[in-house]
C-alpha cells in the first residue's frame, strides 16, 4: 500500500469517503428522527449531494494530500474547521429556501459523526501503515529527548515512524512543564535524570534544540553527563510532509565543534581564492593536519599547480593520493625533503614560477620540542629562514608564515622558536621595502589550539578513553583558546590576501576553554561518567600531573603590539615590533651556533638575546585558590639557569649589543 503512486492513494481515499459518508448522513437521520421515516424522505440524490459537498471540505483542507503515516492534530484540527464550514453554509441555504422538511439540527450531527469518522479512519489506516513498516519493536533504540518543545514534538512524533528509534519520555529545565504530556510522552525535570533514565531503560539522549548556542550546549552536555549514556543532537527539524526523511537522516553525533565554545567563524568568499585561483602554490609540512587541510581547502579554489613539501614520507604519500582522487584535473606535485633544504626549496621555486607559499612546516608538540632543543631550533628558525629567503629571491608574490599562541612572551623553545621565525619574516618584509624589484609579501598567522589535530588534546584524551582511563590533564585551571582545522586553513588563505607586508593575524576565538570542561564533555560523549569522591562508581578518572616544563597556564594571543581592523570582521591584524634585518641574521647565527655545542644553557641565552619577553624561568602558574591547591599538584619548579659557559664570550663577540 506504500509503495502505490500518490494519485492512486488520493482516489482509494475518495472512494472509500464516498461510501463512507452517506451512511454517516443515514445515521445522523436517523438519530435525529428516531426511526427511518425521516431518513426515507430524502433520496440517494440527496444523500450524494452530502458526500460530495463533505468531500469538497475535505479537499480545501488538504485532507487528501497529506501522508497518512504523518498525519498530525493539526491537520485534523483545519479538516474540522473545514467540515464546521461546509455545513454552516448548508444551514444558511436550507434556512434561505425556507425548506421547512430538513431538520437543520441533523446537520450538527452529521458534523460530529463525520468528524469521528475521519479521525477513526485516518488514525486507523496510519497506526496500521507504522506497524506494518516498523516491524518488531525489539529492533528499536530506547531514546529521551531534551528540549520538550516544537523541535522536540516534531522528532518525537518522527521516531514513532521509524524502526530505529522509540522515544519514551522528554527532559527540560523548564520547571514548568514537569509532569506535563506532550505528544503522549511525559515531560520530566532533568533533576531527575539519572532516575528517570535507569527506571526506564533510556539508551541514549538526543538533545532536540538546533538553534542552541554553543555555550548553552556545553552545559547542557555536562548536566547530561550524569546519566551515563550516549548525547546525540537534531541538526534540523524533520519535514513531516516528506515521507523519504527519517530520524536518521536528522540525528547526529556531537563533534568536535560543538566543544568549541563559540559558532565557527565563515570566511569570506572574495578574500578567500584571490592568492590561489589560477596561481602555483606551495604548502611545506603538506602532510601534518594544518598542511593537509591548506591543500583540500586550496584545490577547491582552482589552482594552476599546487606543490607539496614534506619530510615524512608517509604522510606526504597519504595527502598526495587523497589529492589525486579528489581532483585529478589538478597537477599536484609531491616533494620528499626538508624545508631546511635551501637546494630543494629553491629547485621547487624555480621549476613552478610560484606565486603562493604557504608555510606549515614546524615542529610544534611542547614537551618533545623542550627536550630536544637544538632539532627543533633548527627546523623551526632554519626552515622559516630559508623559505623566506628563496621566497625573495624567486619573486615569490605572497608568502605566509603559520605560527602559534606559544609565540606570545614564550616559556618554551618551541614558542621562542615560532616567535623568532616571526622575527624572520618581519626582517624579510622590511627588506622588501628597499629596491625597485619585484617584492613579495610576507605575513604571519598565529593560531590557538586546533581541535582534532595531531598535537590536539582531543585525540589523546579519546585514547585514554578507550583504554578506560584516566584522562591526565596538567591542572584543574588550566585553559586553552580552540579553533577548528577548516577554520585555521580558511584563515590562512585569508590573511595572504589581506596582508600589506609584516603583518600577524589573529583570529577571534572567543573566550578560551577550561581544559578540564572539554575532557568532561568527551567522557559524557563517549556515554561514560567521570570517576571522582563524588561520585566512585564512575568509569573514567581524571588526574592531574602538573604543568610540563614551558607550559603556560592560560596561553596569550595578542602582545602589546598595535592592533588593527582587517578586511575581515573576525578576524585582527597587527604590528609588532622587529629587528633590524642584519642585526637578526647574526643573532641566527650565533644561534646555530650555540646549538652546535649542544648546551642548553648557551642556546637559552642565546634564545633570550633574540627574543627578549622569553622566560624559561618565569613562573607558568597564577597563584592558586584554596581548592586549586587542594586537587592539583604544584608545577615542577624550573631548574635555574646556569652560568654562561666560557664559549659563550665567543658568542658575545658578534652580538655586542641588542637593537
């Protein structure tokens, strides 16, 4: 009966009403008059004429259009109203001809007798269709949903249609509506969640508010998370009126933006091709997560030729067959070195002519980089070095810098590194200044924490959730700004095209998130609760290990550097203060110089002449609250700096003093 065209539907449904409806017209003759005298006086003209004027009502209410398996009260509220009418107006044209032998008051009852008719049949037929399609209930999903409103009514009344899921009850703040029946389901305060959810079986919540904030959702996840069970969410409302549209098709999992704390910021679409649509461009560190994400968002612009550089072999294999697939129209040629490597990035400059140069390429994990000081010198401050030197050299047009919040008054090598290649930059924008040649415009882009990427808490702590615990975060207080992949790469691309020479652009993340707040939502995602004195029968603990050495406790994003408008309204450029570009490369030098003798001490005061707001011994932590100290550990207290080394006067000798 399903799968029967819409127009056979249509006249089953006419047919069955026309049989239907005289015998309803018969029996509201017949109370009305007591036995069939009255109901003889009328012919099967008469009785005909009814049928077909109730059928004409119908079909003004839509009635006959609307799927049977989605009949709501609504429409059969409007088919009502409709018959009311029909027959109001079949009472003022008996009343208008004076026919004195119709009892006006049977009209009346043949309303209430349709009505019931209609409300009986299409009730009927619909419950059996459901039936029919859903098959054994036991194949089915116990869900609650939260949020008993419009949205929630609508999916509730959707569910019912599916053999995937079987709603059984609704939770919402709103004390209001406690006790209260929406839809045959009972609302309940979600104070009583926990007791609702195990007294009812409930195998998973869905959270039925599409427009929520995502402040407001990560609220709700975490008075969510004491019941134990999977959170899902409706990303849009169901179109009843479509019969193809299942939950399914309407639920999802959360993901890794709905943990941001803030809406995704769009790019703006004039800005965002003009470096790349018809241009060679080149990504160095194609294979890690920013670099791979730069390439899938770059040749959906329509390059003329796109370069990736990468010195792991595996991950630039990877992107190039994602690549290829994708776009096969697109030459993507793939290059296996380091961008220390000035012979390659210039053989790679030369053969395209290219025009963009998009530099990704870093080592950027903290705790690896703060103990193994000297690579990761080398190929942050090097790599940065000689990318911007062949940029110049081989009339690159536009070449942008990715570096990091870690820049910011850094307390780690790996931040001091990202800041001096920003100082590399600048120096090569100052250059650019001088001479009449073809000039190249160099900016910097400092990005926060990016979820989901390879050196993102988010894949370790759903690590440690798998291994059932426990998550190991630094300290209770210690927070993190957070943007997404596609954001960082959209911002990228950007600020190449908005960029005047030496700029930093910053994107506007919103407030920063509390780390231990985004560990909490993941547990409540993965349907576990977290372990604690509280509560002892939970799943997952969380411990706190103390900030690692370098390690700030709330990251910085802006200095005291002048900041600006850009052509984007979330996004901020600014001016930072700089070095004389000769003076820089002979701190570079002394620098790698330092690096060759392999002590630390001589290449952190090495660092700290070049970067001065560098503080390897300043405190990471702000004084803590009493219930801080109580549940974290103090931070390893950094070893204090030893004495200069006697090679270190060699060192002084080239850098006598500071610009």
């Amino acid at each position: 009966m399903v799968s029967l065209h819409r127009t056979t539907k249509i006249a089953l449904m006419v047919t069955a009403d026309l049989i239907a409806l005289p015998f309803c017209f018969l029996i509201a003759m017949l109370l009305r008059g007591g036995d069939l005298r009255l109901a003889s006086h009328f012919g099967p003209a008469s009785y005909i004429l009814v049928a077909v004027v109730t059928i004409a009502a119908f079909s003004v209410s839509d009635l006959y259009r609307a799927v049977i398996r989605f009949i709501d009260q609504r429409l059969l509220s409007v088919t009502g109203i409709a018959l009311a009418v029909a027959i109001l107006c079949a009472y003022a044209v008996t009343f208008s001809i004076k026919e004195e032998n119709f009892p006006r008051s049977a009209l009346a009852i043949y309303w209430f007798i349709v009505f019931s008719y209609v409300i009986a049949s299409r009730i009927g037929v619909r419950n059996f269709l459901r039936n029919q399609q859903a098959g054994p209930r036991s194949a089915t999903e116990v869900v609650a949903i939260y949020g008993a409103g419009e949205a929630g009514a609508r999916l509730a009344q959707a569910m019912r249609n599916s053999d995937e899921y079987r709603p059984v009850c609704f939770f919402d703040d709103k004390h209001a509506l406690n006790e209260r029946n929406i839809g045959g389901l009972r609302v309940f305060h979600t104070d009583r969640l926990v007791e609702i959810v195990g007294a009812m079986g409930v195998r998973a919540i869905v959270i039925a508010i599409p427009s929520v904030s995502p402040e407001r959702l990560r609220d709700i996840m975490q008075r969510l998370a004491q019941a134990g069970i999977p959170t899902k969410i409706l990303s849009r409302l169901v179109d009843l009126a479509d019969d193809k549209v299942t939950p399914r098709d309407s639920i999802r999992d959360l993901k890794f933006e709905d943990l941001l704390g803030r809406p995704p910021v769009p790019p703006r679409v004039d800005l965002f091709a003009r470096c790349v649509r018809g241009k060679t461009v080149l990504v160095t560190g194609a294979g890690g997560s920013i670099g791979s994400e730069l390439c899938r968002q770059i040749v959906t612009l329509g390059p003329n030729r796109l370069h990736l550089l990468d010195h792991s072999e595996f991950a630039l294999y990877t992107i190039r067959q994602e690549l290829a697939n994708r776009v096969p129209d697109i030459p993507v040629e793939a290059h296996l070195g380091s961008v220390c490597n000035a012979d390659l990035v210039e053989r790679i400059l030369r053969a395209g002519p290219v025009d963009t140069i998009y530099h990704a390429a870093a080592y950027k994990h903290v705790p690896l980089v703060e103990t193994n000081i000297v690579e990761g010198l080398r190929n942050n401050v090097l790599g940065a070095q000689v990318i911007a030197s062949q940029a110049a050299r081989n009339g690159v047009e536009t070449c942008v810098l990715i570096s990091s919040d870690k820049a910011v008054r850094p307390t780690n090598i790996m931040g001091a590194s990202k800041r001096i290649a920003e100082l590399i930059f600048q120096a090569a924008a100052v250059r650019q200044g001088v001479g009449d040649g073809p000039r190249t415009t160099f900016c910097m882009v400092r990005f926060g924490n990016v979820l989901g990427s390879s050196g993102s808490v988010i894949p370790l702590f759903q690590r440690q959730i798998a291994r059932g615990g426990p998550l190991t975060i630094t300290h209770p207080d210690v927070s993190r700004y957070f943007m997404l992949i596609p954001e960082a790469a959209q911002l990228v691309i950007q600020a190449g095209a908005m960029a005047k020479g030496g700029d930093v652009f910053v994107l506007d993340m919103g407030e920063p998130v509390r780390i231990v707040d985004l560990a909490r939502t993941l547990i409540a995602l993965s349907g576990l609760t977290e372990k604690s004195p509280q509560n002892p029968d939970g799943e997952i603990e969380i411990r706190y290990v103390g900030l690692f050495p370098g390690e700030k406790l709330h990251e910085e994003l802006l200095t005291d550097g002048v900041v600006f408008p850009s052509d984007h309204p979330r996004i901020m450029r600014m001016k930072e203060n700089a070095l004389r570009p000769g003076v820089l490369d002979t701190f570079i030098t002394c620098l790698m110089m330092a690096c060759e003798t392999h002590e630390r001490p001589m290449i952190e005061a090495m660092v700290k002449a070049i970067v001065t707001e560098y503080s390897p011994n300043r405190s990471t932590l702000e004084p803590a609250t009493s219930a801080t100290a109580a549940t974290a550990p103090a931070a390893p207290a950094a070893a204090p700096l030893a004495a200069p080394q006697p090679r270190l006067g060699l060192i002084r000798r080239f850098v006598p003093f500071r610009i």
